[in-house]
C-alpha cells in the first residue's frame, strides 16, 4: 500500500491526575492538576452565542448528579503544534494522528446545557443526560471516576440552534486543549507510540481484521464531526485510526445518553486501542472505515452497507467488528452492514445494546454479537446532594440505564454487559 | 391480618372473575375488595387463601393505564404482600396486558408475582420477565387444573423457597437479562469473539428472541375480497381529534373511509414523532395509500375496501402494548370478515 | 387462521425479526407508500405499482418472513 511506513507515528504521552483542585492559576505537576476556575470560565464564555457560563470541579465520590450532559472531552492538546489541536473544529486544520500529543489521564471535561429549557430541541425524555459521581449509578457512565470541570452553559436566548451548538462545542474543546497544554514540556507517566497500521513487519499468515464504526449526523445536536464539518451525506471512508484517538472525530449528538458515542470515547477508543494491542500478534490491523447510520431509506440504507463492506474487502480485511451509534434504525444499518461483509467473505462481529424488548433489530448472518448491556434496565433510585445542569432530575428514582451518558456506548468502551438473570 | 397461612396473598382479576360483570363492565375504576373472589376461591381451595382482591375493568385499564397502576400498586403497597398473583387471564389480550403490567410494576417494588395466561398473550411482553407465568390454552374452562399450579408456585415463592429455572417447573421463560461488568471491555470481546469465529468457534452474547405466525395462505380471489388498510405511521384527521400520542402510544383508532377516495393534505396529517412529516402531511396516501387501493378497487382489483382505517403511533411504543393492538385490531377485522391487509410502517 | 397481512416498510430486517410474514421493501421510513421526489403523475403511478405489488403478495404463498421489492 505504499510508503505509509514512512509517516510519522502518533507520540501519544499520557499525563495522570491523581488530585484535582481549584487554585489562582490553572497548572499540571506531578499529578496534581490545579484549575483556575475564573479563567475557564472566561474562556469558555469567549463564544457570542453563549451568554454565561458556569465553571464546576466534581470528583469520584462527590454526592453530585450531572444533569443534561452534552458532551464528554479528556483533556489533550498536540503539544508540538497546540493550533491544531482539534483541528477543523476549534483548531487549524492539519492532518491529526501523528506527531505529539498529550493528554491528561484522570480528567474529563464535560459540557453541559438544559437546552429542553432553552427551546432549541422538542420536549423530549431521551435528551436526558446523567453523570453521577457517587451513588449506584456512579460506575454506569464511565465518567464517574474521573475527575470532571463540568461547563454549564446558558446560551444567548436569541441566538440560532446552530451557533449555539458550534459556541459550545467549541468552548468545551477549547478548555480540553488548555487544560492538556498544562503539560507540555513535561515528561509522561505514560507514552504511546502509534505507528501507521502496516507498517509492522511480518505477521502475513494473522487474520486481518478492520473495524467498521458507525456515526449519526442528523442535524444540530445530532451530529458526528470530522475534521470540523458535519458527517451527513458522507460515504462510508477510510480513516487512519490515529486520526480518531487524536481528535479528528468529534461528537456533537446529544440524544439518547447511553448509547451514543461522547468524544471522549472515540479519543479513548477501546476497540482501536485494543486492535493496536492485537496487531502483529493476533492479527493484522487492517484498518478503519466510519460510515453513517441512521440513513432514511432502505435504498440509502443498502448503498451504504454494500459501500462499508466493498471498503473493508479492499482493505484486505477477513473480519470487522461493526460498532452501532445510539439506538432504533441504526441497528438496521448494523445489521445491514453484517449482512453485506458476510456476503462477501467477510466474517463479522457486531457490538450492540440490548433492551427490554430484546435486540432491535437481527439479520441471520449476525450470529457473532457483543452485548453491551440492557440499556432499560433500572439503576436504583439516588437522592445527590447538589445536582448540577437541571432543577428536577428524577432524584429518588430510578433511573434507565439509557438516561446514563455512554452507559451502553456500542463501541465498547466499558465493561458492561447482559447476563441470564 | 393474613388468611391464616402465615402469608399475606394479594390477587389481581379483571371485572368479569372478579364478578362486577361483563363487557359492560369494562370500564370499572380499580376496585379493592376484601378476601377471595371467584377464582380466588379456587386458589384458598389450593391452599393459597387470598387476602386482598384487586380488580379493574379491562377497557378501564388500557385507557388510564398510568392512574389505574398508581391506585392499583398503592393498595399493594399498603398490604405488603407475600406474593401477588393476577388472573389467570387465559387469552384475554386486555386481561392479560393488565396482569403483565401489574405484575412488571410490583416486581420493581420487589413483590413475587404469579400469573397464568397463553404464551402469546401480550401480557406475557407487559410482564418483562417479572412474572411465573404458567402457560394456559385460551379455554377458560381449564381453570379448575390451572388454580392449584398458580397456587402452589406462588405459595413456594410466599415463603421465599427456591424456585428452579423455567425448563425445569414449566412456567414461561422470563427471558430476563441483568447487566453485569465483565472482566474485560465490550471491544475486547468483540476482537476475541470475532478471532473465534474466524477460527470456526462462533459464539454470540445475545440472540433474538422470537415469536412467530405461520404465514396465513394466499387470498384466493382477490376481486372478491374485503381487503383493510391499518398503519402505525401516525395518520389521523386533521387536528388529531382523538389525541392520538405522538410517542409511546397508549391507543389506535378507526376512522371511516366511505365516501374517500384520498387522503387529502388538508383532512389528514401525521403525528407521528419518530420521523419527519413533511413529506407524508403534503400527501397523507404517502403513509396509507389510499387513493391507489380505490382506483385498483374501481376497476375490480380487490372485492371492496374495508369501510374504516386502523391507525396507531409506533415509535417508543412497548412491544407488549403493540402486541396488545393487534390482536384487538385483527379481532375486528375477524369479525368484519376482512380477507387481507395492507399494513405501513416508518 | 390468520389473515394475510403485507406490510410496507423500509425496514424489512426489523420486519423479518418481529416475524412479519409478507413484507414488502417501502421507500423511505418518512414515506413508504410514495415518492416526493417523483412528478405528482409519476408519483401517482408508482403509488399504484407498490399497492398492486401489495395485492400480488396478499395472493401469494409465502415461506415465512418473505421480503419483496417493489419492481422485479
């Protein structure tokens, strides 16, 4: 496939907080992460379709709910180029995945915005987004044992949907980059070395396996980002996975918390961490493709599947994995796509949700599921001291699995699973 | 105050077991009436004495679903009872859809639940699992072998003993699932089990489930056959005057065909929430085609059309409450003697 | 004894799960049964090609869970 073996690799170099504080100057040091609170939220209020912002530090075991959560970001900046950090969305555009870039370990920022409340989305229960710090529902998210600068926005009343998304999104992106460029000049507590796949020697004779990851972008607050512009329309394409770990993906859909895709997960991507790991030894990484669901017609629907699976063969691959976005009629693009790998030798696994109901969705073919658990199964009922994001937010109730942000994110990211009761 | 067993025995029927009559009856506000009950009495005879009946009319039930389970689950609340057992509902879809719906509420609430109907019964879906559900055929008169079954399950679960899995004591599979954190990430299993599959070991978490209907045989003529046009795509007069749900319906509706020859941007809509409108409300035969099926009729295709269109919402809307639809809605047209139907769905 | 049901929908693999027995592909989840990128005539005439492919599977044995596409 060429000279790829000569592009750079991702440095990837992981700064790990273990205490995180308040103080007069945002600073990084030998795992205490200092966060001036005052100029975060300055920095974040900087967009004009925001009209304040709230600025609040959480850790693991706090009695807090987050409420209304709209997105997840672990804090990283390209500590050789920090401009083009995120590129296409906050930062210049510049091709992500290779060179240096750190992150903090410990540490998520998370963006928050009741926008029920502020009119720009229907009334509707599946906006409904939890991060709960302590409590039974605190290990169901993935976010609850990290330490969380949660940004709660107010946005400008008069201002359109789709600014205020871009404002917020931007902001939220713009405090990650500050709070990882602490770091740079530092030594890590760990370093990774991405390497382009392919560019390992030997290993012909392993299985090679690709992974098919699925995206939603069905307008404002529903949308995927790559390289800063939105997804929908796109045919199903190949990405170099250090793309995805070093920002190039962002997520800008905020329905159904548990079983979409926060940026935070495709930053810390198990499945390509995993497939990495795998390369050279079990397998040959062959590589990545990301495609739509959610497509409306079943001709659209087809198309892609057929497309997804034509790119995963010239990749080379003898298997995918298929990830699934959020929940309903992208489970027919899952199983479409399996359907169409399989039909051309491809053998599959996909990763799904399930819920009371069962699987939303089966093709025969799809004999080779992951489930990442029930997403309607109950969670007991939690009285937080301080809520964060919302007035009511079901206190004392129960909560769905689903109303949990990435509780069932069907990329694979948590240990969750469903069992034979 | 117990019967007298040591355990305290609630027991859910519909207003005909529980004697407040019959279809007329119907719309019965939840009732609590004290001891056993007609076939309550059947369950105090099998050892189970019943302390407390609580019964509801069926119709009453699926229209005021949310506030009849309040009052039904206070009074449960009130009784703390050992085990709760609803029915047997055999094949009453509404009787059964009560029972399983009950039942899902009280097993959240902690409270053992029996019931007893046909394994297709959509109170079955209702239940999600939390209910012994004994399978029964659809003949009332099985009751006399059926109560001493019920009762013995739920005395065993009363007094907290072991009940083994559904294969063994032949009541239905629960079909439950319960998350659990697995050693390793969902992305891990998937690269293990796909590396498996590739070296010819397939093996899967989670599999569907099914229930399935033979395909009925062919309409044998159909230029004399009375065909139906049902829909969940949300398509309603303008206006929506019966309040049709956008999401998460609790109903369907008939509404009169005769005389139209098209649904008319300016008399139909769709409100469904699951998808966007525009398209459909421009041209409502969009979602039923119904200008299409009385041009083919006009010239002998089909028999006639059937003279009312079935509609409901079928987005967020529990499998048990669409099962429960159906089967009253092909009830009726059972009883119209409609031959086929033509069915949309978003 | 069952009556013969087609369903028109533009997720046939749901369809297939749920245990449809007739299924006919739709267009589009927001229009199954029409075409608003057709002429209204055009429109008109295609509507009337899915019904009468409808009728043809309503007249039809079937192995279960059959899915039939609009033109064939």
């Amino acid at each position: 496939m060429g000279r790829h073996s000569a592009a750079p690799p991702l440095e990837l170099g992981t700064y790990e907080v273990v205490e995180a504080s308040f103080g007069p100057s945002t600073s990084w040091k030998a795992g205490n992460l200092v966060v001036d609170l005052e100029s975060l939220r300055g920095s974040a209020a900087k967009e004009p379709a925001v009209e304040a912002v709230e600025v609040h530090l959480v850790r693991p075991g706090d009695p807090v709910r987050v409420a209304n959560v709209l997105d997840a970001v672990v804090p990283h900046v390209k500590a050789d180029d920090p401009e083009a950090t995120f590129p296409g969305v906050l930062g210049r555009l510049a091709p992500a995945g290779r060179g240096r870039s750190n992150r903090l370990g410990g540490v998520t920022v998370l963006s928050v915005c009741d926008l029920r409340a502020a009119g720009l989305v229907e009334e509707d229960e599946v906006w409904e987004t939890f991060v709960d710090m302590a409590g039974p529902g605190a290990d169901r998210s993935g976010f609850g044992s990290t330490a969380n600068v949660v940004l709660t926005f107010t946005p400008r009343s008069d201002a359109p949907a789709a600014d205020v998304d871009l404002a917020v999104r931007k902001a939220t992106l713009r405090v990650a980059r500050e709070l990882a460029a602490t770091t740079i000049g530092a030594t890590p507590d760990r370093q990774e070395t991405f390497r382009p796949i392919g560019a390992r020697q030997g290993g012909e004779d392993l299985p090679a396996i690709a992974a098919i990851l699925q995206v939603g972008s069905e307008g404002p607050f529903l949308d995927t980002f790559l390289y800063g512009l939105r997804m929908e329309g796109l045919v199903p394409t190949a990405l170099d996975p250090r793309e995805v770990l070093d920002g190039a993906l962002t997520n800008g859909a905020f329905e159904w918390a548990g079983s979409r895709n926060p940026t935070a997960l495709y930053q810390r991507n198990a499945l390509i961490r995993e497939l990495y790991e795998a390369d050279g030894k079990r397998l040959r990484f062959a590589g990545l493709v990301v495609a739509l669901g959610y497509l409306n017609t079943a001709f659209e629907k087809q198309r892609s599947a057929m497309l997804s699976a034509r790119l995963a063969q010239l990749l080379g691959a003898d298997g995918v994995v298929c990830t699934t976005f959020e929940t309903g009629n992208s489970h027919t693009d899952t199983m479409l796509t399996v359907r169409a790998c399989e039909q051309l030798g491809i053998r599959t696994t996909a990763i799904l949700t399930e819920t009371n109901g069962g699987l939303t969705d089966h093709v025969p073919e799809a004999d080779c599921i992951v489930s990442v658990g029930n997403e309607d199964e109950l969670v007991a009922g939690w009285s937080p001291d301080h809520v964060i994001g919302a007035s009511a937010a079901r206190a004392g109730e129960p909560v769905p699995t689903w109303a949990y942000l990435g509780a069932t994110c069907q990329m694979g990211d948590l240990r969750w699973t469903a069992v034979p009761a | 105050m117990d019967g007298g067993s040591g355990m305290k025995v609630v027991h859910y029927l519909n207003q005909f077991f529980a004697g407040l009559g019959g279809e007329e009856a119907a719309g019965h506000e939840p009732v609590r009436i004290e001891g056993a009950v007609g076939p309550g009495r059947g369950l105090a005879a099998a050892g189970l004495p019943v302390d407390v009946t609580l019964a509801c009319g069926d119709d009453h039930f699926g229209e005021h679903e949310a506030e009849a389970l309040a009052r039904l689950l206070n009074w449960l609340e009130e009784e703390e009872p050992d085990v709760l057992v609803c029915g047997p509902a055999f094949g009453s879809g509404r009787h059964g859809y009560a029972c399983g719906s009950l039942a899902r509420e009280a097993g959240r609430r902690g409270v053992p639940v029996v019931s007893a109907m046909t394994p297709d019964n959509p109170g079955v879906l209702a239940a999600e699992g939390a209910a012994y559900i004994v399978p029964t055929g659809s003949n009332v008169t099985e009751m006399r072998t059926i109560l001493p079954v019920v009762a013995a399950l739920a005395g065993r679960l009363a007094r907290g003993e072991p009940v083994g899995p559904s294969e063994e004591e032949g009541y239905l599979p629960r079909g439950l699932r319960k998350n659990v954190l697995a050693d390793v990430t969902g992305a891990a299993r998937a690269v293990d089990l796909l590396l498996a599959k590739l070296a010819g070991d397939t093996r899967t978490e989670v599999a569907p489930s099914g229930d399935r209907v033979p395909p009925p045989s062919a309409v044998v003529d159909l230029s004399r056959a009375t065909v139906a046009l049902v829909s969940e795509a949300g398509c309603v007069p303008q206006g929506n005057p019966d309040r049709l749900p956008s999401r998460h319906s609790n109903m369907w509706l008939r509404y009169p065909l005769g005389g139209v020859s098209s649904l008319g941007a300016d008399a139909y809509e769709s409100v469904h929430g699951g998808f966007d409108t525009a398209a459909a409300n421009d041209d409502p035969n969009r979602l039923v085609p119904l200008d299409a099926v009385r041009e083919l009729e006009a010239e002998g295709r089909i028999g006639k059309l059937h003279d009312v269109f079935y509609t409901t919402t079928g987005v967020d809307t529990p499998v048990a409450a669409a099962a429960k639809f159906g089967q009253e809605i092909a009830a009726e047209l059972h009883e119209a003697n409609v031959q086929a139907v033509i069915l949309t769905g978003t | 004894m069952g009556i013969p049901t087609v369903f028109v929908t533009a997720l046939p693999t749901i369809a297939q799960m749920v245990g449809a027995n007739r299924i006919l592909r739709g267009v589009s989840i927001t229009h199954p049964t029409g075409d608003p990128s057709l002429a209204v005539g055009d429109e008109h005439a295609f509507r009337r090609r899915i019904v009468e492919r409808a009728l043809e599977m309503l007249a039809t044995d079937v192995e279960p869970t059959t899915v039939w596409e609009v033109s064939e």
